[in-house]
C-alpha cells in the first residue's frame, strides 16, 4: 500500500513510520510541506498519489492553543480541511488521527464512538472541527480518536514525570483529570489492522482500561524504580492552566473490538515502554 503520513517528525508519525516501513510511505512535515497551503498539500499529495493518508499532524500544544485559538484553528481544522480537499480528488482514503478531547467529560462510563460530542477548549474544538471536514468532504476515512499518547523520543507525560521526579524529588499531580493512556507502539499495531480492513467509521484506540493523572504518574514512578518519590495528590483546581481539559474521559473501543482489533491494558503498555526507553 502507498501511505502518505504527515507529520512524520512527530511522535506518532515517527513510529508510524518505522512500524510501517514495509509498505511504500511518504513522509510529510514542516518545512518541506505546510499543509495550511492548500496549493502546497495538492501538489506533494498529488505527486505521489497515496492509496492511504494517516494524517496525523497537528496542533497537540493544549494550553498553547488555548491562548492561540486562530492557530489552532489554522492548523487542525483548516489544514485537515486542505489534506481531506486532495486526499479527495486523487481518490485516497483518510485516516485522521483525532482525540478524546472532543468529549465534555460530562459521562461517568468511558466513551463510545457513538457518544455525542462536546468540545470544551479550543484545542478541542479545533480537532473537532477537523473531524468534521474529514466526515463532510470525502466519502472513504477511518476518524481514530486516541488520548494521552506517549511514544519513543517523544516529550510526554511519562518523560515529563520521571524528569521532575529527579529533579524536584516530589511530585504534584491532579487526581480528578481521567482517561486512557494510549502508546504509539500498540497503536499504530492497531492503526495497520484497521487500514487492511476498509471498514471505514469512527474508532477508539487507547490502551485497555481507564486512569487518573494521579494513579498514572504513580505506576510510572512504581515502574520506573522511583517509588521513593514522594507524590502529592491535587486537584484540577490547584493546579491552574490556559486550558480546560474534559475531567473524565476514557475512551471504551467498541467498534475496533467488533472487527478484532483491541489494545492491551495500559499498565502492560507502560511497562513495555519504560523497558525500551531511555532517560
């Protein structure tokens, strides 16, 4: 399969494009390609004439596009526009790479694909402005919402964490922000499932199980070596940012399950990651 992945620099993209190296890929980022350029995405898409786009560049800073709404905006939801415009008139299928922020964090049960969206910051609302473009402008795309990933050589929580762990000696995290860690490594394992399938629609792909911010860091520090640390737990409210994020918002795979597709429980992912991982 000829697969067209932007934002190939990134964390996912980066394991999206060793996981998937043995098809024929093209791998898109800044500088080489600005897909807020509509004429910039035809031409490079067009060039290469994909049987697939994973289109999983983006805005991922939350409280910066909080402060920046137009950026986000410009980024998310207009240059998904201009990907879904080319993936459509070259006859590509599309698969967009959204997030569970797309939800109020309202429910009190893990989220399926057919619960009504309720975006409550700008991030949020870019994405889900993203998706909509995807579902209105071209007739072939998988939607795959995923949350708090971390991968390989990527700046995430996990890595955030056991930093200030050794450098502060302590830790503060918030117990009332819930979701489901998702690791790139599983979920591109996933993502090739799902693209041999066909079976276009919406899909989320976390590690099995739910979280909160708290009891993730806690396993991180457990796996980690670092149970000496000391961690206090906090709330949302004592811990001010740009950005409201959705306060419960796992994701429950229900539609993957049904073609076969499932992801291991997230503790299994996070130990597997700190073996591979270097600090």
């Amino acid at each position: 399969m000829r697969i067209y992945i932007t934002g190939a620099k990134g964390q996912l993209g980066r394991t999206l494009m060793r996981r998937l190296s043995h098809h024929v890929l093209f791998g898109a980022d800044l500088p080489e390609v600005d897909l807020t350029d509509l004429a910039a995405t035809r031409s490079s898409l067009l060039s290469f004439r994909p049987d697939l786009i994973i289109h999983a560049a983006a805005m991922t800073d939350v409280d910066g596009a909080a402060l920046n709404p137009d950026l986000a905006y410009r980024i998310n939801a207009l240059g998904t526009r201009n990907v879904a415009v080319a993936a459509e008139a070259i006859g590509a299928a599309l698969l967009l790479i959204s997030t569970n922020e797309v939800f109020d964090g309202t429910q009190t049960e893990p989220y399926l694909e057919f619960d009504a969206t309720n975006p409550i910051n700008p991030y949020a609302k870019s994405k889900l402005a993203a998706e909509n473009f995807v579902r209105d402008l071209i007739n072939r795309f998988y939607i795959v919402r995923i949350a708090w990933l971390y991968g390989l050589g990527g700046n995430n929580f996990v890595r955030k964490m056991i930093t200030r762990a050794d450098t502060d000696g302590q830790l503060r995290v918030v117990t009332d922000e819930v979701s489901s860690p998702t690791y790139t490594e599983d979920l591109v394992i996933a993502i090739e499932q799902l693209m041999m399938t066909g079976a276009y629609g919406i899909y989320h792909f976390t590690n099995e199980g739910a979280c909160s911010r708290f009891e993730f860091a806690q396993k991180i520090l457990a796996l980690s070596g670092r149970s000496h640390i000391p961690i206090e737990p906090i709330t949302l409210k004592d811990y001010p940012r740009p950005s409201t994020p959705p306060r419960y918002a796992p994701l429950r795979n229900f539609c993957g399950a049904q073609l076969g597709i499932t992801l291991r429980p997230w503790q299994e992912a996070l130990a597997d990651y700190l073996a591979h991982e270097q600090f």
